[in-house]
C-alpha cells in the first residue's frame, strides 16, 4: 500500500502562487510517474502535470500553453511538487496527488485550492 499527503492548499489571491507538495509513504519501492490532477467545482477529474521517476515530464494541453504550472519531485523525500504561478480563478479546485506502483493507482485525499480576487 501507498499512502499520499497533499499539503500547501488555501486561499490565495489572484495573481499570488502556490507550492503544493505531496508525499509518499508505504510501500514506495516501485513507485513510477507521479502526477496532480484537479477537479474544479461542477466539473471532473482532468489531469494537470505528471512526471516520471526518472524527472521527465509532461502537461496537459489546457495548462502547458500558459507556462504557469511546474511539476518537479524528490525522489529523495518521496515527494512531488506543483508550483503555480499567476494564479486565476479557474484555478479553483481540490488538487489531487496520483502515483502509479507496479501499475496501480494511487490517490491523495486532496488539497483544496481557491482564488479569490
């Protein structure tokens, strides 16, 4: 088993950042990509950035044309990272953390994200 903490979420205001990390304890031998989805208020699950554990990484389409969002992780510390910069409304959502062992998933119970203006 693979237990996942998000922590960093709160209320922030438009055009602030925010650091959310996600750690990984368990069963952690294994563990392959990590990744954060979120899911906005009304809407589903989308997937925002993953990396592998090798440090390579990749965005969804709807975020990776602004340049806002930086996924980055410590293998050391078993832990990923989503930097998010110029922060906007649409922003708003719970932020999941997803690891991938032996070819199961593995999910966060969520750090909540809102952006005031």
């Amino acid at each position: 088993q693979v237990q996942l903490v998000e922590s960093g979420g709160g209320l922030v205001q438009v055009g602030g950042s925010q650091r959310l990390s996600c750690a990984a304890s368990g069963s952690i031998f294994g563990i392959n990509a990590m990744g954060w989805y979120r899911q906005a208020p009304g809407k589903q699950r989308e997937l925002v950035a993953s990396i592998s554990s090798g440090g390579s990484s990749m965005y969804a389409d709807s975020v990776a044309v602004e340049g806002r969002f930086t996924i980055s992780r410590d293998n050391t510390k078993s832990t990923v990272y989503l930097q998010i910069d110029s922060l906007k409304p649409e922003d708003t959502a719970v932020y999941y953390c997803n690891a991938n062992v032996w070819g199961r998933d593995y999910w966060g119970k969520g750090t909540l994200v809102t952006v005031s203006s």
